[in-house]
C-alpha cells in the first residue's frame, strides 16, 4: 500500500477519533480559539479523508461493519416513519440524518482491517486523555466538585473513564510488561481516577465499574498463577494510588459517588431517572415504530427533560419495537466480533475493544440521547471488524523456580498474541 495513500487513511483515523471528543476539545486550548464549529470541520474532515482512502485504495469496507450500519440506519427509519412536531423532535432527526449517520458511515468506510480498529482506538483514547487532563489544569472546584472553566462535568468525566479503562486492560492483557511503563501507567490510571472522582459523575464511574467486572469475568477461563500473581499485584498497587486520588478529590464529589451504594445524594434517583424510567415502562407504544422521534419529551410532560436517559427506553419508545430489535441485533454483531467476551482469548486489542463497547453502552444507559450517544454507534460500526480471529492456546504452566517474581508478573503464561 502506498505511504502517502497510508496517511490519508491514518489522518481519517485520527480526524475520527477526536470527532468523539469534538464537543470537548473545543472547550479547552487551542481547539477554543478556532473561529469554526469543530464538530462540523472534523465531520467533513473525516467524511472527506475517508471518501478520498477508498476511492485510492480501492477498497470497500468491510462486510460487518456495513452490516452494524445498515441495522443502525434502518433503527433510524423506524423512528422517523412518525414525524413529532416540536423543535427538540425537528433538531433530533435532523443530528441523526445529517450528523451522526455520515459520521458512522466515515468511520466504517476508514476501519477496514484489524489494525484500523486499534488505530482508531487509540486515537480515541488519546483525544480522551488530552480532553480529560486539561479538567485539573484549566479547571475549577465548584460546589465541591471539579468542573470544566464553562462548567460542564459529565462528558469529562467519561473521557477519563475511558482512558483509565484503558490502562486496566493493557496492564492485565499485554503480552509483556516493562517496569518503567508499568509506572507511567499508573500514573496516568491514578491521576484520571483522581479527575473521575472530583468530576463526581455518576454514569462514567458506574460505566467503569461495570466494564471493569466484565473484563474480570473475561479473564476468569484463562487465569493462572502468573495472570493470578500479576492481578494481584498490580489490584494492591492499583488500591494505593487509587486511595491516595480519592481522599484528595472534593467531598461533595465522592459523596455523589457513594450515593451509588448507600441511595445517599440522589445517588440512587440519579436526579429522577427512576422516575422517567418508571413512567416510559407504563407508556411503551403498542405500535410497531413507535411514537417517532423526540415524542418522548412532548408525552412525558417533564418539563425541560427531553429524553428518557436510557437509550434502550429511548429507542422502544421512539422507534418501537422494531427499532429496539434493531438496536440489539447491531449490538450482538458488534459483540460477537469480538471473542473476549466468551473468555477465550487474551488478545489485547480484542479485550480493548469489546470493553469500550462495554464501556459507551453503559454510560448510553444513564445519560445523553440517540445523537448524544453516537459515540456508542461508532464504536459499533468500528469494532465490528473482528480483531482475534482464532482462539488463544493456554501453554503448559512453567515450573515456580522457572521465572522470578518480576518476570511472572510481567509475563501472563499465554501464548503470544494473534491478531488477523
């Protein structure tokens, strides 16, 4: 392939991985100081490049991410069959035609291969942490939390989820570890734990625990005593610094998050979620496509609250039945991708990206609507492309005098990676 063509289709990668983060960057320095719409410059950005890496390279994507995209596409009919007046409803169908769709469509034309997906990972994850560390550097304590210089938290908070999901997962899967690099890593893990406690977001924190119990029932099938020795390790290490982070975050901040386990805080209600959850149950249409989209502000009559805050709800509600099968036959494509999930592989870009999978559909479920969460879309689109075609072989445990302790805890006892 040649470079030049190589590096039209890297810069559609990196355009798409800060596209995640576009409402973010261009909050903070320098992106602030762009006199455009970053969001639509990175659009058409990563719309152009992408368009231009086919047409050079002459190659179609790939089958199974076309397939997530058309179930998305037709989840996007089903919702628009009713049309709902109002200007949420108008604005909604709008994002979704004219933004998300072509953005999921960019990404699915620039991921073709393998390699692609972790490309684009990483470069999502990077964006994440540029995004997220400027929260303690350009940022504010306010009533006891940490906050943006404009005053936005939650999208903050879910960049530095991200990111130090990110970290788990490479220190517990790759393949060896060195020493140096293991400590930047829980630098870096300690001081965006630190971010996501002081932002006291409850979706993020809760997207983090729940990907991290995924990725621990993952490894489960495959744990010996040197993956057991290195969790263990590297859990104690993980709970100093992580102890360390929390006792300096903001009060009121951890209280929110304690609210979680104790209904403390509005930590159960999650600011009247259960309620909003409680009545869409009560009122899911008993039609096919359901009531169209932003039809849900205009019924619930929760004034200013336009969406359910759970995308599944969201989805049933606004799309109907239809839809919301949809949006579970592209989630179990998008899944079954990816072999992490049935525990039997320990490839490092397989787990990455099953577990951001994870990670977008659990902060989906508690906050933002269908085009606040295109994010989870992409992500779809991107990880159907599978990263671990064969399963891994688990050798033959060495002997306990084989290695030193140094050496088990950076060395998991699997075979090297395989990656298609």
């Amino acid at each position: 392939m040649n470079d030049r063509h190589t590096a039209v289709q890297n810069l559609a990668i990196v355009c798409a991985g800060m596209l995640t983060w576009a409402g973010q960057l261009k909050q903070v320095p320098p992106f602030s100081l762009l006199p455009v719409d970053l969001t639509l410059l990175l659009s058409a950005a990563t719309a152009a490049l992408a368009l231009a890496s086919v047409l050079r390279h002459r190659q179609l994507p790939h089958p199974h991410s076309v397939a997530t995209f058309l179930l998305l596409s037709l989840l996007a009919v089903a919702g628009a069959l009713t049309t709902v007046n109002g200007v949420y409803a108008a604005e909604k169908r709008t994002n979704l035609f004219l933004l998300t769709l072509p953005i999921v469509a960019s990404v699915m034309m620039v991921v073709r291969r393998s390699k692609d997906v972790r490309r684009f990972l990483f470069a999502m994850i990077l964006a994440g942490a540029y995004v997220s560390l400027t929260v303690p550097i350009f940022g504010k304590v306010e009533d006891e939390r940490l906050v943006t210089a404009v005053g936005a938290t939650i999208s903050f908070g879910r960049a530095a989820g991200l990111v130090l999901l990110a970290c788990i997962v490479w220190l517990l899967t790759a393949e060896r570890l060195k020493r140096s690099t293991v400590i930047w890593v829980l630098v870096i893990a300690a001081i965006e734990f630190y971010v996501l406690v002081s932002i006291g977001s409850r979706g993020p924190f809760q997207a983090v625990a729940i990907a991290g119990l995924v990725l621990f029932i993952s490894q489960l099938p495959r744990l010996r005593a040197a993956l057991g020795l290195r969790m263990a390790l590297l859990s104690f290490a993980g709970i100093v610094l992580g102890a360390v982070a929390w006792v300096q975050a903001p009060a009121y901040a951890r209280e929110r998050l304690v609210g979680l386990f104790t209904g403390d805080a509005g930590g159960r209600s999650g600011g009247g979620r259960n309620l909003f959850y409680s009545w869409t149950f009560d009122h899911l249409p008993d039609r096919p496509f359901g009531y169209g989209w932003g039809s849900w502000a205009r019924r619930s009559g929760w004034e200013e609250i336009e969406y359910v805050h759970n995308i599944f709800l969201e989805v049933w509600f606004e799309a109907g039945a239809v839809g919301l099968f949809l949006l579970l036959a592209a989630l179990a494509w998008s899944f079954g991708q990816q072999t992490v999930l049935l525990g039997r592989t320990r490839d490092f870009d397989a787990t990455l990206a099953g577990l951001v999978l994870v990670y977008w559909l659990a902060t989906a479920l508690v906050s933002g609507d269908v085009n606040e969460n295109r994010s989870l879309l992409v992500v779809m689109v991107a990880v159907s492309v599978p990263t671990a075609r064969r399963v891994m072989r688990v050798e033959t445990e060495a002997s306990p005098n084989a290695e030193s302790v140094i050496e088990v805890l950076t060395s998991s006892g699997v075979s090297g990676s395989m990656r298609s």
